[in-house]
C-alpha cells in the first residue's frame, strides 16, 4: 500500500527547485552584467524590445538579484511574477519558433554533433517552478520562512 508523504515532507519538495531555479536565473543575469547589457541590448531590438538598453539593464538586474532572492526564499512571490514574464517573452519572441526540445541537434561532424539554438522547453519548466513556488511558498530554509515564524512569534 502506497504512503504519502508527510506534511513536514511535503514543505522541503520545493527546496530543490528553488534553489536551481535561483542559481539560473543569477547565472544568466550575472553573465549578461559581466559581458555588459550593451550586447543584450542588440539582441532585444533585434526582437523589437521598446527601449532595448533600458529593458536590457532591467531584465539583467531582474535576473540577477530575483535569482539571489529566489536562491536565499526572499520575496519568493514578488520576484518570481516579472522573472515569469521574462520568460515568457523570452519564449514568445526567441524560442518559440525552434520548436520544443531545449536540444536541437542539427548535424554531425567528425568533432561530434552540432547543436541549434534552443526551444521554449526550459522556458516552461522556469516558469513551471515559479508557479509551483508561488502557490506554496518559499518553503523551509528560506528568508520568507523565518518572516513568517518571526512575524508570528515562533
């Protein structure tokens, strides 16, 4: 007979997500800030972002400092709204057209196979997390958590 898990258990599921998930989106947004947002920038008018150096200074901060918080459970629930839309226009305007697979390979040569660029495939599965970790919480670990027990006294 199959067992559930506890309640107890049940809080820790989230952690692990949260925690890749932080650590993506800071790696992402600390690359773009050591690289300068300036080549960012050309890629978002490219896709005819409005305003491509501001929205580039924007989004690479975003990603930066929402990836810190979402690794550190701090404001999981403020952050994680504009990192889904990052994603989604990630997904809309770059992604969408190379299909699903995160993997495309496109060939293969002596020195081993040739990828393509990347579908909308972890695009969803950000977004997935950061819907899941709405909906429950930053969980345990988490600056959000000890908030809330400090808030409340215990």
């Amino acid at each position: 007979m199959p067992t559930s898990l506890s309640t107890e258990s049940k809080r820790w599921a989230l952690l692990p997500i949260r925690l890749v998930l932080g650590t993506g989106f800071a790696v992402h947004g600390w690359a773009k800030l050591a690289r300068g947002p300036a080549g960012f920038a050309r890629v978002l008018e490219w896709i005819g972002v409005p305003a491509p150096g501001a929205t580039a200074w924007l989004s690479t901060l975003l990603e930066f400092v929402g990836g810190l918080a979402l690794g550190v459970g701090a404001f999981v629930e403020l952050v994680s709204i504009p990192l889904i839309v990052v994603m989604l226009v990630a997904m809309f305007a770059v992604h969408l057209r190379n299909g699903f697979s995160a993997v495309n390979t496109v060939g293969l040569t002596p020195a081993g196979p040739q990828f393509g660029p990347p579908g909308y495939e972890v695009n969803l599965l950000y977004i997935a997390g950061l819907i899941a970790m709405v909906a429950d919480g930053a969980g345990p670990w988490s600056v959000d958590g000890w908030l809330g027990r400090y808030r409340r006294g215990s």
